[in-house]
C-alpha cells in the first residue's frame, strides 16, 4: 500500500474518479447523487438544475457569505470527461489505482475531476479552521463540457438561476504545465468550423473539363494553408507565444464523388480554425468571400459552429479578482505564464455573459496527458493544489 492511500482527501478524489461520467450517453445521476453526500458532509445547500434537459443536471453547492449581496464567486468544473482504450492503458482507466510514485491513473483525473475535488478539500479544511468569507462562493458542477457544452453552461447561462447567482467572478479549469510553471488561462480564442459546398462541371473522367470541383478545391485548400504557414512562421518567430497567441488552421473533412471516372458535381470540403484575438472576424469573413470569386464561385459557405469574439478577462489592477489572485500566485512563490487557452472551456460562455473569468488546474511538474491514455495526476500535486485552493477561495472571496 502507497504512503498516500490513507489520506481522506485522496480517498475522496479516488471515489469520484471511479464513477464512469465518460461520454457517449453519460449516466450523470451516481455522480449527482455522490456530489450531493459530499455537500451534505460539508454543511453546504445544493440545488439541481436541468436547463438542458433531465439528463443534463447542473449542481450548485453554495458557502453563504457574510455580504451576501455582493457579486458571487463561482468554483466551475464539469463532471464529464472523453471516451477511453482501456487496451492502451497500463491501469484500468476509471480504477483510480495508485503506483508506488504516488501517480493516480484514471480518466478525469487531470481534466478536470482534480479541480472539482481541490475545491471541496479547500473548503473543508478552511470550514474546518473556522475560517468566514465576505462574498458567497457557488461550487458548480456542469455536464456535457467535453461536447462543447450546448445542453450544459451555454444552457444556463441565460437562465433565471444563474442570474440569482449573481456572479461577479469565475475560476475554472487550466491545463498542467510540464515544467515548474502553472500555466493561467484570461481568453479564449474564437472556434469557427466552416464547410466549403464546391459545385463544377461534372462528366466523364478521360476529360478535361473546365471549372470541376477538383480545380475550386485545389485553390481554397491552398489558399488556407498559405494562411496556416503564415501563422505557423508567427509561432516559430516569437518565443513569447503559445499556441492560443495564432490562427489555427486545419482541413478536417472532405467529401464526395461517386465513382472513380465520374468528375463530380459537388465536394465538400471542412476546416476547423481557431482564430486570435487580433484577427478581426470580418476581415476573415471577406477573405472567404474573395477566395469564392477568385476560385470561380459555385461555393457555398455552412458554419457548423462560427463563435463570435469575447472579449478577454482583463489581468491588470482594473480587474480586483486578477489582483487578488496575483497576490496569492506572488506570496507562494509560484511562478505562472498567462495565455490564450488553445482550446474550448465553459469560461467562455461566462466572459460572453461579462463575468471575468480565469483558467487554473494546479498541476505543475506534470506531463499534459487530458485526452490520453494513462493520463494521471501525482498524488503530491494533487494535494498541493489544494494548499493552493485554500489560499486562493479566501483571497477572492474578500476581494
């Protein structure tokens, strides 16, 4: 037995890791029912909310504060998490198992079921210390995040609920860093997920036809990757960025035809672009159009997912959350890098609402592995993270 399998908040986690909330057609009632006890084992009310639908439950456990009028804090984290090959794992991936380094292999654990759990270790032990807080702290745990969160935060969002929050700040989740950094997340880019409709002349396949849809896709394919070089030059050229700093471009999809020596009539072609937040969108939006017309038009343009800019959580003194934060980050000695998420969170439906909103998973010394196989978190991390949590709850809190 390792030295850590004792430790109650371990324990805790290692429960919660092995209930299967893994997509598709997640089960989200034994993860409700197990929130609902560690609620009840806190002294903290919860209320269920469904805005998408009975299988899609919202909890919120909420630690009244003693100025309750004033604008909330939300602890966000989703309870969903991606499918598994438990073949390529080493560990059974909802096991929770713990080797003799102190890693705990199982899916979630590093995206994001860690984070969800470092809350609820925090706020035990600041309960347990007597200690009271100014602004109400809601822990909220959505479903559906790993799928874009439609039927989850995007759904509550609007709703009367959430506005009875009255939520003036969000922390949720990061990603770990490798390295002795925490990487701190402010925005997010934009997704677009565009498709391509490309009509031309159709016939037999020993002729050389004029306008074909082999000719039009040829040219909309080069012209994104010209741009895709473009920004891969801008990553190579400044030290400074990340991922998140540039456009991403990618062609996910093409489809069509309907035999080997028929030109077809039609090609659909996908791209999934990420777009930074110094791209103006209808700069992007009139390229396309231009790219139409220069390939020959018969092009239509479908958006499966166009996302709109939201603007980014300020990190200066404008921004009370941002400096209490800091002054946590400073008086630990840790060191952060801020940065553009490379990918999708629900804190993006809470900056489109106007709420600040911060990206932060604990985790430093630790490989990025969400999504993986044998993705795992050490034991140690895990609970230095929440040493970090019942630093950081407080300081928000009575910003």
């Amino acid at each position: 037995m390792s030295k850590w399998e004792n430790n109650e908040e371990i324990k805790i986690f290692q429960e919660y890791l092995r209930i299967p909330t893994v997509h598709p057609d997640v089960d989200y009632e034994p993860c409700i029912e197990f929130l609902k006890k560690q609620a009840e084992s806190l002294g903290l009310p919860v209320k269920v909310f469904c805005p998408g639908g009975p299988k899609k439950p919202i909890l919120v456990m909420t630690w009244i504060g003693t100025q309750p009028e004033l604008p909330s804090v939300v602890l966000n984290s989703h309870t969903d998490v991606v499918p598994v090959f438990p073949e390529n794992w080493t560990h059974p991936p909802f096991g929770a198992e713990i080797d003799a380094e102190g890693k705990i292999y199982a899916r979630g654990a590093q995206d994001m079921k860690c984070v969800g759990m470092q809350y609820l270790a925090a706020i035990r032990a600041l309960k347990k210390d007597g200690v009271t807080l100014k602004r109400t702290i809601h822990v909220v745990y959505v479903p559906d995040e790993e799928i874009g969160g439609k039927l989850g935060m995007e759904k509550f969002i609007p709703t009367t609920d959430f506005k009875f929050l009255n939520v003036g700040f969000s922390l949720d989740e990061g990603i770990a860093g490798p390295t002795e950094e925490y990487p701190v997340f402010y925005a997010e880019r934009s997704i677009w997920h565009v498709h391509f409709k490309i009509s031309g002349t159709t016939g037999h396949g020993s002729l050389l036809h004029k306008n074909t849809t082999g000719q039009k896709l040829r040219y909309i394919i080069d012209k994104f990757m010209d741009m895709r070089a473009v920004e891969e030059k801008k990553l190579e050229n400044n030290p400074h960025f990340t991922i998140g700093d540039v456009t991403t471009i990618n062609l996910t999809m093409i489809n069509g035809g309907v035999q080997d020596n028929v030109v077809p009539p039609l090609i659909d072609v996908g791209f999934d672009i990420r777009i930074a937040l110094d791209l103006d969108h209808k700069v992007l939006d009139a390229k396309f159009e231009q790219w139409i017309k220069e390939a020959g038009g018969g092009i239509e343009i479908e958006f499966t997912q166009k996302e709109a800019l939201v603007e980014a959580t300020k990190i200066d003194a404008s921004n009370p959350y941002w400096i209490a934060f800091k002054s946590v980050i400073d008086e630990l000695g840790l060191k952060i890098k801020t940065q553009v998420f490379p990918g999708g969170t629900d804190s993006r439906y809470i900056r489109k609402a106007g709420v600040p909103a911060i990206g932060f998973s604990p985790m430093n010394h630790t490989p990025v592995l969400l999504h993986d196989n044998d993705e795992f978190i050490k034991a140690d991390i895990y609970l230095n993270g929440i040493e970090i949590y019942k630093k950081l709850i407080p300081r928000i809190a009575n910003a």
